[in-house]
C-alpha cells in the first residue's frame, strides 16, 4: 500500500487538485480534528467532498478516530509540551483507540490512500506519524509526503 499524506495548509486550490489527481489517489481520510473553520477555504467539510469527487474522482471520508485530541494540540500549540512528548501523547492515544487495526480493516484492501491534516510539511504533524504507525503494522507499505 502507497500511503500519501497531504498538507492543505499553504496550497492553492490547483496544486491540491493536480497532486489528488497526479497520483490518482483513490480516497482521501481527512484526520483534522476540525475541518469546517472558514479559514479552510476549499478544504471545509462541506466543499472538500464534493471537489474531490466531482474534480478528482476521489473518495472523501472524515476519520476523526485518528486525530489528535484537542487537549493534545492545545499543548502543543501553546507549547506546553515539545515535539517528542505531543508524538507520544499522540502514538498512545491511537494505541488506546486502535487506530491502526482500524484504518487496517477499514482501508487496507486499497492500493493507497492519502492522509489529508492542515501542516504544510510533515515533520510536526499527526499524518506523519499516523502512516507510520500504519507502515509499522501493514509489510510492503511506502509513505510518500506531498
């Protein structure tokens, strides 16, 4: 399985588009904790669907199961905790939720998903560490960050 994971923070609405349907991604599982904040532009709950569908020929479904708490963020965001303990916080919390057994009896007979969050870049992000996870648990798995 090709696992993808997609930043929608600092693209346009083209380059979001042309990456969907450059690699011909199958379905998209939106991980955001919250994604119908008008600052999301076309990435809003109710405009995201649609778009991939009609634009991309792309499956949408909001997994909220393999995101961060608010909690999590929050500490993060407000930098109560650093980088090492939000990715443990985050990898024992998707332990405790079975996250990955899940995305596995969900998503594994696809060829590839792709994960969408908000960070631009993967280094700091839940999606990052979530297909990891994944990798970990599902043999003959890439990751590849776009």
């Amino acid at each position: 399985m090709d696992i993808f994971t997609l930043g929608s923070g600092k693209k346009s609405y083209d380059q979001f588009k042309n990456l969907i349907n450059r690699y011909r991604i199958p379905i998209l599982l939106d991980i955001r904790l919250h994604n119908d904040s008008q600052l999301l532009g076309f990435t809003r709950k109710r405009d995201l669907p649609s778009i991939l569908r009609d634009v991309c020929s792309c499956k949408y479904e909001h997994c909220i199961n393999y995101a961060p708490t608010e909690e999590i963020l929050t500490d993060w965001r407000n930098e109560r905790i650093i980088w090492p303990e939000y990715e443990a916080r985050y990898r024992a919390l998707m332990s405790e939720r079975k996250a990955v057994k899940d995305f596995i009896n969900c998503y594994g007979r696809y060829a590839s998903v792709c994960l969408l969050c908000a960070e631009p870049k993967p280094t700091h992000c839940h999606r990052r560490l979530f297909a990891e996870m994944i990798a970990e648990n599902l043999s003959d798995t890439e990751i590849i960050h776009l």
